[in-house]
C-alpha cells in the first residue's frame, strides 16, 4: 500500500516539474516516484556492485571472453607476482 509525503516546493519549481510530467504523460507524483526510485538506485552499494558486474558481465560476453580466459589471465598474474615478490 502507498502512503503519502508531503513536500513544499518553490511555485515555480513545481510548475516546471509539472509541465516536464506533462510532456512525459506523466503525473507529478508518477515523475517524483520514479526520481526517488532512481536517486536511491544510484546510492545503494549493493545495487551499485549487481549493476557493476551485470556490465562486467555483458562485456566479457560481447567480447567472447571465457572462464577458461579468466582462469589463465588469473594463474599468469599470480606467476608474475610470485617471481617478483621472491
């Protein structure tokens, strides 16, 4: 169930928002929703990380890249590390 809020705006802010909803075939409120939703999307850390390797993940895919890949690049770095460190 939705529940309410209550925010003050300057008059001409709201008439803008209002007119931009408009354009969109939107109502204030449906604009406002999906501004809160997004704002929130893009400050949480844990969606922040899924969307991150979503597009890890899209660009290992758009570039053929295979876990036999990852595997390889992963065993080459730490062979590397292994003769400089020692």
């Amino acid at each position: 169930m939705s529940t309410q809020m209550i925010i003050r705006l300057d008059p001409g802010l709201k008439e803008k928002i209002t007119k931009l909803a408009k354009k969109e075939g939107k109502s204030l409120s449906e604009l406002v929703r999906e501004l809160l939703e997004k704002y929130t999307k893009e400050r949480d850390m844990g969606s922040y990380i899924d969307n991150l390797w979503d597009r890890i993940g899209k660009k290992m895919f758009d570039n053929n890249i295979t876990l036999s890949d990852i595997n390889s690049a992963i065993k080459e770095v730490r062979s590397r590390n292994e003769k400089s460190c020692c």
